[in-house]
C-alpha cells in the first residue's frame, strides 16, 4: 500500500459486472480489493501499489 506495508499476493481477478476486482491472500485471509484508477495508482516489477480507502481491510478480515 501507499503507507508501503505488503498486503499479499493476487490470488486472482473477477468482474462483479459494475468493475474488476482483485483477490489478495495475505496472512491467511483473503481481501477483496476493487480495481479502479482511485484506489491501484501504480503497477511495476510485478507488484501493484494500492491507496486503500479506511476501512477496507477492516471489512475484508476476520475479526471474532
């Protein structure tokens, strides 16, 4: 992310009709990241660099 903290790995993509989304797995979860110019700014070297709105990986983890 911007803050430069990895998030994982793409596992894969889907299009949920409205846009793309991306499948991350990182430290057994899975995040669900929408792909759109606002939230992936960057690509190179094979990793992507993501400005994550507050609140998404909140939503996207397990927190029993």
């Amino acid at each position: 992310d911007r803050g430069g903290k990895e998030i994982g790995r793409v596992d894969h993509l889907f299009s949920n009709g409205a846009q793309d989304v991306l499948v991350v797995r990182g430290n057994g979860e899975e995040i669900l990241i929408p792909v759109t110019k606002d939230i992936v700014t960057e690509g190179n070297d094979g990793s992507l660099l993501v400005d994550l709105p507050p609140g998404l990986l909140e939503l996207n983890t397990d927190a029993d």
